[in-house]
C-alpha cells in the first residue's frame, strides 16, 4: 500500500476540518485511491487550543520549519493565511520538492506568478481547488472537464459573506447594517468586515479564476472591484419589483482576446440559476464554446467544506507524485503566456440600472435624458412612481446595453447637475446573453 | 512535445462534436496540457454523409478493428452506442492496451462490472464522464474533489428530453402527448421515445453514479424506474399550486450503508436550486458527508457538449499514459466491492402527493382516510376545492414522511374500494432535507 505522508501549517478553521475529513474517511479515501493518506504532523504557533478533533499531541508542533524541511514529509499543506510567512513556507517546500497545497487566495491572487514559476522550475505541483469556492470542484473542472473549451465567461458567486447579507436584506427588508452587525455576531461576517464587504475576496478569487481561463498570471489592478457597503434597501426592492435580484459578482469575459473582468452588485434576472443561489453558498457560471452553460455551487467556506477541497487536492498530489507526474496542469495552464490584454472601458458594454433622488423641479428629468441622449445611452425604461417627502422623487431608469466609458461620462454629467437631492446609484444588470 | 493519437469509432452526432472541438480548440489544449491531440482514424459504417466538419477523407474508414488494432494508436473513443458490437470492441481495445474513452451509459449500465474488471486486469483506463450528464463534469467531480466524502445522497435530472416536456408543460400547460410530438419533430426527443419517457436512460445514468458513488457494480434491478408517460396537466398545475415543480429524479440515497436507487417523477420545492433546471438542461445535486451540499449543472445532450466531456476524458486519459498510470482512480473506485445492500421498501420513507378523483357519494374521503390511517400514514394536507362534472371530484392528499411499504399497501387498498373514478396518480415528494 502506496502512502502519502502529509504535512500541514495552520491548525485553524480549515486545518481541523482537514483533519476531521481524514478521521471521519481515511479507510475510504485508502480504499477508492489506493494511497493511505498520513497525517505526520501539524504546526501552529499554539498547539493547545481545542480544535473539537483529538489528535496524538507527538504530531503537535511549533516549529513550521521542522515540517517543511522534514524528508519524511511529501506534501505539505499551507493554511495559514496571509502573504508574508505563507509565501516563504510555500517556496521553502517547493524548494524542498514537496508538493504544496494551499487555500490561500490572497497568496495566489497577489503573488501567484511568482509562485507558479518556481513550481514550475522545479518540476513539482501546487494545488489550490479550496482557494476558489471552498467546497465545490470549480477549477479543476476547468482544469480538467471542460479543457477542451475556449471560456467566454465566467460569473461568479464567490463570496458567502456579501451573498450572505445580501439574501437576508432581500428577506427581511432590514438596512445594510443591521444585517452586517447581525452577521458578525453570528460568525458570518469577520470585524472588520472590508476585505468580504469591499469586494477584495471576490476580487482575489476572479484573478485565480481569470487567471486559469486565459493562461497568464492576472494583477489584482486587473480587476475593477467595488463591493456591496453601504448598498441600500431601496435597491433591493427595486430590482425585486424589476423581477431581478443583486448579486455580488465576479464578471470574466473574453471579448476577443481581450478580457473584461470586474467585481460588482449586479441585478440577475430571478429566474437565472445564479439568481436561486441564496445565503452563504457560492456559485461560478462557466460558459465554455464546446460545453455551453455549466454551474458549480456549494458551500464556499467553512471548515469542512474547504477541508474536503484540501483532501481532494492532498490526494490528487499524491497520484502526481506516484505517477512520478511533474509540474501538474494547475501550474502550466497559469503560465501559458506572459500577460493578458484587457479590455478597454469603451469596449465594454453593458446594461445599466440608475437610481437618481430627482428635485421635484420642471425639467429635472428632461435634462437627465437630454445627457443620456448626448452619450448615446439607450433607454430601456423609466419609472418614476411614487413622490417621497422632502421634494424628490426616485426616479429608475433602465439602459439597452451602452457602452461603458459612455455611461460613465453620463453619469459625471448628471452628478454634476443640480437635480438630484442624493447621489445617483448606478448598478450593472446582467442578463447572461 | 507529447503526442495522443486517437481512433473514434462511430462518427454520429458525438463523433462530429469531438472532432470539431479538437479543430476549434486543439491548439490551445496542447499549450495547456503539453500534450498534442492527434485525430488518427475514425471509423463509420457511413463514410460518406457530411457531419458538419471537413475531415481528411483518408483517416475515415469502416474497418472499426483497423482501428482498434493499430498499434499507432493510443486512446480509443467509442461512440457507436448499444451494448453489442461496442462491448466487443471495448473489450477489444482493452485487451489491445488502450485507454477506452466511451459515452455509452446503457453499455456500462449493463455490463459495467465485466468492463470494469477487465480494464482492471489489463492495468488499463476507462473513462466515461460523457455517459452521465453529457458536458457536466460531475463524474470527476466526484472521483476527485469529492474523493474525501461519504456520498449521502444524489438528486439528479438526467435526461435532457424529460426536462424539456416537463418544462415546456408547465410553461404551456398543454397535454404531455402534444408536447411530447411537438419535441420529437424538434429533435429534442427520439422516435420511440421509450428509453427516454419511462426512465430507462435516467436509470442507466443512475447506476453509474451510484456504482461510482459507493464502490461496487449496480444491476439495473436495483433502480426502481418509473418515467413521465402519460403525466397529467393536472398533476402539473396542481404541484404549482402547492409551490412544487415536477422533475424527473434519480435518487440515490445512503441509509447506513444501505442503498436506496430510484428513478420517478417526484415534486421538488420550487425555491430549490434543482427546481430551476429547465429546457434541455441536466443537473446533479450531490451531498457529501464533508463538503455538504453541491450541484453540477450544464448541458447534458448534444453533439459539442459531450463532445466537450469526451476531450475532457481523452486528454485525462493521455496524461495517465504518459505518467505510466495503470487503471485510474475511475476504474477502481466501482470495484472495491462485489456488491451494495439496497434498502427494502419498509425501510425506505418518503413523502407523498396522491390525487384520487373521488366519486361524489357521502363517505368516499372518510374511506380514503381511515385506510391511511390503518397504514399508518400521517397526513400533511388534504385539498378538495373544485368539482368537476359527471359525479367525481378530485381530492389532493399530501402525506408527511412515510414508509414507502406502508403507502404502496395503502394505495392498493384505496383502488380496491369503489370510491373513485379514475387510477389514484400518487407521486414522490422530496424535499430535500
């Protein structure tokens, strides 16, 4: 019987789902792979915290490097976080021809190019499925099922926080806030809440993802990233009573060798699969030229999930390493070329919806629309139905696709304009065409 | 630069989509996975017929053996379909020491154990992602992101035609037979369309997935099949108005290592994601021990989505050749036991929805439930709320869980009684908990 002798950093969240996972179905997984997976030791800097698994204290250490420099070790797994000691463990094991698990997405994500080409120096893998959508088999689908396809695009739910929030705002009309506070309390939500609320997850997990679909290493600058703070209830009700829902999404889009990708809230249409996708689960929409339409969905985060990622992956090195398999197809297909192109704003087009507090003024509505006119913005619909107090009134309007740069320009003149008592909210809408 | 050289037997629909994928794409699946495919020979019966792709005519033969005997080739694609002559040459090509690639689900669902052993002897793969859910890759999915659960339980919608009537009957509440005439003149279902409307090709896709999910070969006796043939509008609106769809399910299901395999049409919470699968499309909701819920959603049908599994599995297979790899994980993991243990009837429990059209006579409801209740069978809901014309009016039960044993024994009592005016409709519930 073949055995993979495991290593882990980082005795947390994951690291103990990690090792449960293993507990629970070491005797299966021997079985189905006909590798027995060993769990040989574990660092964290405290190793006497409770993790609710019992494990033998000998294989408890404090000292990372006695596992990474161990020669009994052959894969070690990186889940400690962050971009300074992660990084230099993972190249230190690389070095040490071991081969590297990690769920680190701000590591790849910021650093990812760096890391991929010393893996590919030296001729060994890592693997990183947990990095993007805990749970759910998401890039080795691309990596392997779909790697016959061109990817036209990609949307995706990657963050269970903000879909979180955003599922209970829609359900309980409640503000932003309160549901974030509540959020936190529950665990939900980490304090401070930026990098999940920001948009920065999503945005690290799009980068990897584009980063798999097109071949080149992605900067996180690449990616346009606005996040769901502050978003209001007023929002939510409108794109509900417009028969849509927001979403926090990451948007990959090939627009012929030039690659549009942003994170944003985006109204869906309710009856989008991507739209069904409700509290902390996550979700990405590949659209392949072969394969047409295909989802994954599943738990993005959480111990055991990301723990069953992280075994999958364990095991998957395991195989390379007993086929003697050198620099897998997770690496070589992040470098296939130096740097991708990305599309410019005029060249992207795209629905938009527009909340303007309009003056309850003759003309204020009539000087909006002659801008848009002026920026060849094509309008959808209007809807001004009802007057709030205070001397304005809501007013939606709705957008054909127009381009970008123009509706952006629009939207400058309009803030600049003295018709609006707020101000305007701009959201894409994506009808998935 | 590595090589795969590739023998197709059979260039029907799934053959022309290969062969245009790799035209399409084959460039870049060479720079992402290092290996070059190479489109060797295809044999067909029919040589002649245009398929929609400019081939080299001199690679076209109908000398299937010339194929599968070349020792030039590497990887041998079956898509002739039917369980004959493909199992022969199957096992053909194994023998030859191939690597078999097939999307022929009635082959493995009936023969699988002999291939697979086979394949297991000759230390040679097998690979058939494209048998079950056509493009999705859920197969993979499960034999290697989740490698690490226990698979408790699979919902599936498997059959593209299926999906479609039921979709288009609700949509357009016009009777199955309509619909069902209407899709064969579309080509969305076959001329006959029994394997399609009685469940047979879901349940050949069934097996598969329980063989994978559990370990050992699974008889077609195990599925307990019914279709949509015959399917009722009434059934239709009346599972809307109770906020359900009706979706052509396998369920798979782990009671403490007991194995309960169904195909039936059974009414699902409109809110569930699987709920939102329409048209032609398959999806497959797996729940692992570990990772919890995930769902693989995509085309499950048609030339270039399967086509789209099918380069998936050759350039897998490839990597494994040129890593020396013997029969993979995809192989094994159906033979680490000899056989399942499948629920009994009095073991398995389900909810209900039964429409009984009752004779309008005093007592006729009062009958109906004291036999449940002599079944022991708790009722969720009891709806009588029009009459129909001609003395009878249909009465709408819906049970809570119930033993399946108890509820067939009802149900049989219920027809015996002269109470009602046409065969009790009595569907599953499955609501996912």
């Amino acid at each position: 019987m073949q055995e993979v002798k495991i290593g882990i950093l980082g005795f947390g969240t994951v690291g103990a789902g990690v090792v449960e996972g293993f507990q629970k179905n070491g005797e299966l997984i021997t079985q189905r792979t006909g590798i027995r997976p060993v769990l040989a030791k574990i660092a964290d800097l405290d190793i006497e915290s409770d993790r609710g698994v019992v494990i033998d204290p000998g294989i408890l250490t404090t000292d990372a490097l006695s596992v990474i420099d161990d020669p009994e070790i052959d894969v070690i797994v990186e889940l400690i976080g962050g971009t300074t000691l992660a990084k230099d463990f993972v190249q230190r094991a690389l070095k040490n021809g071991k081969q590297v698990i990690t769920a680190n997405k701000a590591l790849l994500a910021e650093y990812g190019e760096e890391i991929y080409r010393y893996a590919q120096d030296q001729g060994v893998g890592i693997y990183y499925e947990a990095a993007v959508g805990g749970g759910i088999p998401v890039l080795r689908s691309q990596r392997a099922g779909l790697i016959g396809n061109q990817i036209e695009s990609i949307y995706g739910i990657l963050n269970g926080t903000c879909n979180y929030i955003l599922t209970r705002m829609e359900l309980e009309r409640l503000p932003f806030d309160e549901i974030l506070s509540d959020a936190q309390r529950l665990g939900y939500a980490e304090t401070p809440p930026d990098l999940d609320i920001d948009g920065i997850d999503t945005a690290h997990k799009a980068v990897i993802l584009a980063s798999m679909a097109y071949g080149a290493p992605v900067p996180m600058e690449a990616c346009k990233t606005s996040g769901i703070r502050g978003l209001s209830n007023q929002e939510i009700v409108n794109a509900e009573d417009l028969n849509y829902r927001i979403k926090l999404l990451a948007i990959i889009k090939d627009h012929d060798g030039e690659i549009e990708l942003s994170v944003e809230p985006t109204l869906v249409p309710k009856d989008h699969m991507i739209a069904s996708v409700s509290d902390a689960f996550n979700a990405v929409f590949v659209r392949g030229d072969i394969v047409d339409d295909t989802m994954y969905y599943g738990r993005g985060a959480g111990s055991l999930p990301t723990g069953s990622a992280v075994i999958g992956d364990i095991m998957e090195a395991a195989s390379d390493r007993f086929n003697h398999a050198g620099a897998p197809v997770s690496v070589n297909m992040m470098l296939q070329k130096d740097a991708l192109t990305y599309s410019p704003s005029h060249k992207i087009v795209k629905r938009y919806y527009l909340r303007i507090s309009l003056f309850d003024k003759p003309g204020s509505l009539g000087k909006v629309m002659e801008i848009m006119g002026n920026h060849h913005i094509s309008i959808a619909s209007v809807v001004q139905n009802e007057r709030f107090k205070g001397g304005y009134a809501p007013v939606i309007i709705l957008t054909h696709k127009v381009k970008d740069s123009n509706f952006i320009a629009a939207l400058k003149d309009i803030k600049a304009l003295d018709v609006s008592g707020a101000e305007p909210v701009a959201l894409r809408i994506e009808d998935f065409e």
